[in-house]
C-alpha cells in the first residue's frame, strides 16, 4: 500500500487513527506541502485555456501561504510564486484544521 501512495505516503492514516479525517488535529498531515502540485498544474491549465494563444505573453504570479521551498519545487515556471498576496494575481493557500 505504501509504495502504491509514494511520493505521498506520509499523509496516509489508516483506518485505526480513523483515516486522514482521525488524525486531522492529531498530526500535522501534509507538512510537504506535496499537495501544491495537483492545483498549480490545474491552475496552469485553466489559464491557458482562459488566455489561448496570448498565455505565454502574460506574466502570473501566485501568492502562497505555506512552505516556499515547496512552492518553488511544484509550481510551473509560468507561474512563480509570490510572498506578497497584495501584488499577486491568485492565491494558493493549504488549509489546515485542527
């Protein structure tokens, strides 16, 4: 099972914790960040799709609230990340509960 969840198996709980929803509170669960890779290659998507032709002539910039190294590892090179919300076209935050 592990292997089959890698690179993400850290944010596997098993049915005993009571699963990801059980360990919310009681373990910090994607502390990688890991989870920036699906949004950004969607965000990507959709504004090529919402600029056709003229999306390699626009700059972006996504502000983003969590760990920065991982902002840089996942996010496109079309779409540098941005520690100033304010001058940022778009946000990508983690929402942690708990």
């Amino acid at each position: 099972m592990m292997a089959m969840l890698h690179p993400n198996e850290y944010v596997y709980y098993n049915g005993f914790v009571g699963g990801v929803e059980g360990a919310q509170g009681l373990f910090k669960l994607d502390y990688w960040a890991n989870s920036y890779a699906e949004p950004s290659t969607g965000l990507e998507d959709y504004l090529e799709a919402q600029y056709g032709l003229d999306f390699m002539d626009r700059e972006f910039t996504v502000a983003v609230c969590g760990p920065p190294i991982s902002a840089d590892y996942f996010f496109p090179q079309k779409l540098p990340p941005d520690r100033r919300p304010q001058t940022a076209a778009g946000l990508l935050h983690r929402f942690h509960q708990g």
